[in-house]
C-alpha cells in the first residue's frame, strides 16, 4: 500500500523536495491514512507535513470529539495541526445556500487561508477511487460536460490527491492491519444525500452484478478524459485567439466557425457565455445547444440566456451581450475569464501552446554546452528538473521565486515592487509556475530551481511571442 502511494505520487510529481505539504484532516478513515501515508513518506519524498482540521459544528458533541481526535493525533506524530470553526448551517441560511455547497466555500476559504498564513505550498485531500466514481456517476447522472467528468484530478493546480490510485477498501484494510483507528462520521450511513445513495446501493450492485474491479474502470476512465479535456482546451484557445473579438455590442464570434468541429465550438461557446454570466453555474447544455444553432438561423434571430444574456445572428456571425450591461464590463469579464483559466504545458517534444494573445513554442534537445542565449523571452530550463504539471498563469496569492542556489525565497509580489512594475500591469504578468513556485516571469528573470547547470543533460527552449512581448 504504502509503496503503491508512493508509485502514484511520484508518477504525477505531486511534492517537489523540501515542499511543505497542508493534509485535510477530517478525523475519518481516508484522512487518517493519507496523514499516516505522508508521514511515513516525507523522508523519501523531502517534505514536511501540516495538516488542518475544520469543524463544520453541524454534528454536536461529535464533531468536537473528530477536532479532539485530529489534534492528539497530531501531537503524537508531532506534526503541526490548525483548526477552524464554522457555524455552517447558521451561515448557510444567511447566504440562502445550501449546507452543502457552503460548507464547500468555506473549506476552500480554509485552506487557502491557512496555506498562506503557514507557508505550505501543497493542499493534500484523501479522496480515493471511490470518490472518484461516485462524483463520476453524480455529475453524469445530473448532467454535465467532459469538465465534470474530470472533477477529481491527481493534481491541480496546488492541490494534490495522493489516494487517486487505491479504493476505500484497501485504505480500511490497510488501517486495520497496522491498528491505527479513525472516526465515524454518523452522517456517512444516511441515504439523505445523493452521494450517499450511490455509495449505497448504485457502486454496490456494479461491483456485485457487473464487475468486481467497476471502481477502479471508472478511474481510469475519467484519467482517459483528462487528457483528452485538456487537448480540447488547446484546440478551444486556438479557436478563441483566432474567431473571437471583443466589439463595441459585446463578445463577437465570426461566423467561420460554423466550419469548425462543433465540439470546439461548443465547448468556446461555453466558456463565453459563463464569462459574461460570471460562471457557470446557471449554464446548461441546453443553452449552449440554442447558441450553437443560431449559426444556421437567418440574421437577426435571437435567443436569451441566464445572466440577462443575449445572442444574436448578425451578418459576421453571432454576438453575445448582456442587456443591461455596457461593452466596458463585457470586456472586463471576457479578461478575467481568460485570466483564470490554465494551460497546461506539454513538454515532450515540440510543442506549440497558446495563452490568450501569446504563442508559446517549446523544444527538447541535448544540452552539450552551448552559450545560453541573454534573450527576454526566450529561456533554456534544465528538462530533467522541470515538473511536468507546470502550468502558464498569471500570478496568485502566495507565489514566489527560488533566488539562489541554497533555495532561497523571495515573494513574488516584493520582486514586482523592486522592479517597479504597475500594480495594475501586475496582474497581467505572464508566469510559468510549479504550484506556487514561479520558474519565469515572462519578460523579467527566471528562476534558480531549473536553470542550467554543469550537470544538465536535456534542456527545454521556451520562446514567448505575442501579447506585449518585443523580441
């Protein structure tokens, strides 16, 4: 078991050295076990362990019995446990939501929180194969996209999930035989929440009537649908970059899109919409499917969305406004959306990547010596020290640079200030990072945690063209 997590971890390059790593703590079994997992890990992987509990205080005198529980486990392992307290279902009445879905806000809110105030540069959570096939088959059987079926990733972003690889059984049998105990969460064995009813009685019947191993399919499943997810998203910023223009009536898409693949199509559609909604929340397929048509309908034919949203058939193609909203705040959330939203980089081979108004060009070779080339946006990295879940960003909170050799830190927001950059050109910035470990800062320095080195063998040649880019 131990030596399987491992396998997974480093397979997904989820922990560099010396990273320290916040564990949600919980109390339960899955929790427990990654907690145990990582600790007994964290000498060969070179990391440190957190971990941090939340109390929803949603089931009384147990719930306070599961802080009690993960504090005194903590403090017999010595690792350093953070605690916060909500009164989630008061809370949730206020914010007219729903339990759940506050309860989720307010664990994000945590997290990050407490990552910042304890410098962690990794969140681990113990979802498991059986999470992931029941948060499968919920989205699925609700309705939902390639995304939702690709909800639960080994990493992303700064989030890891080191149990992706094993099921709940082998993590009960796996605490029984080593005698560590867990707590029981009374809320598990009602069937008052959807997940619960497919924990209960829909995986059940699938491994009794259909296959043993229908868990473990599920999961590799939605891994097949990650990898073509994040192609189709490639494919969708190229579309983007070349059919989509912000016009004086909004979000203008020209109509020779109508000849590309409909699910490119749909798929830019999507994201456009739910930039002008704020989200995607109140977006269906349904909404996207009466946009997609609009190309075959005559000129001036519209259809109204969520959001106060409308979609017109012009002469170039369609656009999409919001009926009370000028083209100054169509603009503004257009940026935020292509902002917030990654692309992964691909480092094998030669590549070709798009971010917004960048093209992005990368290249594998030997490396025998050569004189580094003192171009601004071109940068040689060491390939064998690159992590392969670098994404292109612009910057977040908590980001910062390597500056020496020794593995010192600087805050990135302090190097931006030395380098006298506008706070409002800041965000803007183009980055290359590792979780919260910057590598580049497109157009200033590089950091020292992939340089070249005498004892580099490969390096990747990434050139950036485009945006506000002069070389």
């Amino acid at each position: 078991m131990q030596k399987k997590i491992l396998e997974y971890i480093r397979k997904h390059q989820m922990l560099l050295p010396r990273e320290t790593c916040l564990v949600g703590l919980s109390g339960g079994a899955d929790s427990v076990c990654l907690l145990f997992m990582l600790y007994k890990l964290r000498q060969e992987l070179d990391c440190h362990i957190q971990a941090v509990h939340i109390n929803h205080n949603i089931r009384g005198e147990e719930a306070r019995q599961d802080a009690l529980f993960c504090q005194n486990l903590c403090a017999r392992l010595e690792i350093p446990c953070y605690e916060y307290s909500y009164q989630v279902e008061l809370l949730a009445k206020e914010a007219h939501l729903g339990t759940e879905e506050m309860g989720r806000n307010l664990r994000r809110e945590a997290y990050a929180d407490c990552m910042r105030k304890h410098g962690a540069e990794k969140l681990a959570l113990a979802h498991h194969q059986n999470d992931l096939a029941e948060t499968f088959l919920f989205h699925l059987s609700r309705g939902t996209s390639l995304d939702g079926l690709d909800a639960l990733r080994p990493v992303r972003d700064h989030i890891i999930r080191p149990l992706l690889g094993v099921r709940r059984c082998e993590i009960e049998n796996w605490l029984r035989q080593n005698r560590i105990s867990w707590c029981e969460d009374s809320t598990n064995i009602l069937d008052d929440y959807s997940r619960n009813q497919i924990r209960h009685h829909v995986i059940p019947v699938m491994e009794e009537q259909i296959n043993p191993q229908a868990v473990s399919h599920i999961a590799a499943v939605s891994e097949d649908i990650g990898e073509a997810r994040a192609y189709l998203e490639l494919q969708t910023e190229r579309l983007r970059k070349s059919q989509v223009r912000e016009g004086k009536s909004g979000i203008e898409i020209s109509q020779e899109c109508a000849g590309e693949p409909a699910v490119l199509v749909r798929r830019l559609l999507l994201g456009l919409i739910a930039a002008l909604a704020g989200g995607r929340r109140d977006i269906t397929r349904e909404h996207v499917e009466s946009v997609y048509r609009l190309f075959d309908m005559d000129t001036g034919k519209q259809v109204s969305l969520p959001g106060q949203i409308v979609a017109r058939h012009t002469y170039t193609g369609i656009t999409l406004s919001r009926s009370e909203t000028d083209a100054k705040v169509v603009k503004e959330n257009l940026r935020e959306e292509q902002k917030i939203r990654l692309t992964e980089l691909p480092i094998k081979g030669k590549q070709t990547v798009y971010w917004g108004d960048y093209t992005i060009t990368m290249e594998k070779s030997e490396y025998q010596g050569k004189q580094i080339p003192e171009k601004t946006y071109t940068k040689w990295f060491d390939y064998d020290r690159i992590n392969p879940n670098v994404v292109f960003r612009t910057r977040q909170r908590g980001d910062y640079l390597v500056i020496n050799q020794a593995g010192g830190r600087r805050k990135l927001k302090d190097y931006l200030i030395d380098c006298k950059i506008p706070q409002k050109e800041r965000d803007k910035l183009l980055l290359l990072a590792e979780g919260s470990r910057i590598l580049w800062v497109v157009g200033y320095r590089i950091g020292e945690s992939a340089k070249i080195s005498q004892t580099t063998r490969n390096i990747l040649q990434i050139q950036v063209d485009g945006g506000n880019t002069n070389e």
